[in-house]
C-alpha cells in the first residue's frame, strides 16, 4: 500500500475541468445510510445533488458499512472523476484508503457524529453547503498518513498496514471507541465520547510510550498520545495552523500518567486548540514516527481499532485528491 503510486496523474485544473465538463465527468455517489444522519438525510442529498445538476453513473446506499472496501474496488473499476461519499468519519477513512495516490477527486458529505476529516478541510457542515461545495469548490491535494503495526487487535504476529485521513491514538481513546454506546452516540453525537471516556478513565491505567522520531528519541507517560495528520480530533481544532495539508505529523500527548492531568489537558485542548500553535513545546512535528510500548497496546487509526504497537506512521505529501471551497489554502 505504501508504494501505491498511478501510472498516470491529471493536473488539478485538468481533473476539475473533467468534474465540471456537462456529459463528460463520471462520477459516483456512496452514502453509508447506517451512518448517525446517513439515514435520515440520504433522500434529501440526492434532491440537493439533483438539484445541483450533479449526475451519477452509479449511486450506492451502503446499508452494511463492512462491506465499503469491496464496493470502493468496484467504484473504482469504473474509472470516475470524481465520487462523492456520504457519511462520518469511518465512512471517509475508508475512502481515503482507496482514492489515496489515484486520479480521482474525494467529493465530501459530512453526515457523521465529529465529522473531522470535513473540519480540516473547512468544508460546511450542513448538507446544503456540502453540495453547493461540490458543484462550486476547487480540486485540491492534501496530505495522508500512511501506518504500519507488526501486530493485530488480538496480540498476534504478523503486519498490518493501512492509508488513514486523520489520526493514530492509543491510550483512552482507544477504549472509548470500543465502548461507546452506539445509541448514545446516536442521540448525543460527540457528547457521547466525552461522557464515555469520564466514566472510563476511573479506571483506566497510564502507560509509557517510547518515541522516536527526527533522529531523537524520547519516553512518555500519559493516559492518551495522538499523532494527527488533519486539523481536528473529537470536533475540535488541534492548534490554529495544524492542516491537512501542512506536510507534517503533529504527534501529542494528553496530559501525564495523573487521571486529572488528562483531564484538563483535555479541556485546555477543548477551550484554546483554536489558539494554539504547532510549534510550541507540546507538540513535536515531524514526517515519520515510530511508537513502541511495554507491553503492546492496541491502536485506534481514524476511528477503528488497527494492530497493536509498535507502529511506525510516516507523511504522504499531497496523496489525496479532494473538493474543497475555493478559500481553502492548497499547498
């Protein structure tokens, strides 16, 4: 997967020009209707998108989201401009996945609980922005991360690697995202991870993390590391120059092995993210990492449990092909 690379890649303003072409561009719509919004407003995206002007060769409800890896492959063997996929965080990530080092645009519908990929892409988060960006909004490259564990979920041997949008964690995290309920998170949205991850962390236990990274390495204690490739992590900013498409990592921890650091750390990280700065000391920024534990723990990549440490996550620079609105700054 790392080594994934077209035989042949458009311009940006060359694959625009496809997208926009009136019965030219081909595209596909998949919207996970099992999603927290997927559901209810899958009838309405399609009469905003018909509406729009926006015609599909193929449309794809997914009722069963474990089946999205096979249904991209199929996607993709028609060769589309452009597909639009509708729904949260995991929905994307598994797109992302597939479109990462492809010739063809990522068109986003955020219809998910945090919905941190769209944040970091400055998307509107309501649905009649969404489409009004599809048929408005620019072609543009943004960076992913590409993650390797030499263990699985159940302590196994063996690799396990994957392309992912927005963030690696261990620690709490991982353990909200096994625990929350589904219900309540469909009732309270990202409300639900924050009382989750109160009532785990009573009883959660602190661990140490070895680091290395940019030739220097370096040991932590804490309940929650986070290495982010976007902009955002449960809804929030992460700093106010963090970005999708910065050519960096931002690896961080959230407070020390103290269950009451973690929790202010966590609302500091709530109330000044938007303030803050990457380059500050709480923050080490880099292009690849490696992180090891004792003994190994599982790993939560964008949302889904993937392998156990250690793990080693490195930088794609400018892999993805998205629809972002014409303000947002591509480098």
């Amino acid at each position: 997967m790392e080594g994934r690379r077209p035989v042949e890649m458009r311009s940006k303003p060359e694959l625009q020009a496809a997208i926009r072409e009136p019965g030219r561009g081909r595209a596909v719509l998949v919207v996970n209707a099992r999603s927290r919004r997927g559901r209810r407003l899958y009838p309405k995206a399609r009469r905003l998108l018909r509406e729009a002007g926006m015609d599909f060769v193929k449309v794809c409800p997914v009722t069963d989201p474990s089946r999205l890896g096979e249904l991209f492959a199929d996607v993709l063997a028609l060769e589309p401009d452009l597909i639009v996929v509708g729904g949260g965080d995991g929905t994307i990530a598994e797109a992302v996945s597939h479109l990462a080092h492809r010739d063809v645009a990522l068109g986003v519908l955020p219809l998910g609980t945090t919905n941190n990929f769209a944040r970091s892409l400055e998307l509107p988060l309501d649905l009649p922005g969404a489409v009004r960006n599809l048929v408005e909004g620019k072609v543009a490259d943004v960076d992913v991360g590409w993650f390797e564990s030499t263990g699985d979920p159940q302590g196994g041997g063996g690799e396990d690697e994957h392309i992912f949008a927005n963030m690696v964690s261990l620690g709490l995290s991982v353990q909200v995202a096994e625990h929350v309920p589904h219900n309540l998170k469909r009732f309270l949205g990202r409300t639900a991870y924050g009382l989750t991850a109160a009532w785990l962390l009573r009883r959660h236990t602190p661990f140490r993390a070895v680091i290395r990274a940019n030739g220097e390495t370096q040991e932590v204690a804490t309940h929650q590391l986070n290495i982010a490739n976007g902009a955002h992590h449960s809804g929030q900013r992460i700093a106010r120059d963090a970005s999708p498409d910065d050519r960096m990592l931002a690896v961080y921890r959230l407070g020390d092995e103290r269950r009451l650091r973690l929790a202010g750390a966590t609302v500091r990280h709530v109330l000044t993210g938007q303030w803050r700065s990457l380059s500050e000391d709480a923050f080490l920024t880099t292009g690849e990492v490696t992180v090891e534990t004792d003994p190994p723990m599982a790993v939560d990549v964008d949302g889904e449990i993937r392998g156990r440490t250690p793990v080693r996550i490195k930088l794609h620079g400018n892999a993805l092909r998205v629809i972002v609105p014409d303000d947002f700054l591509d480098t």
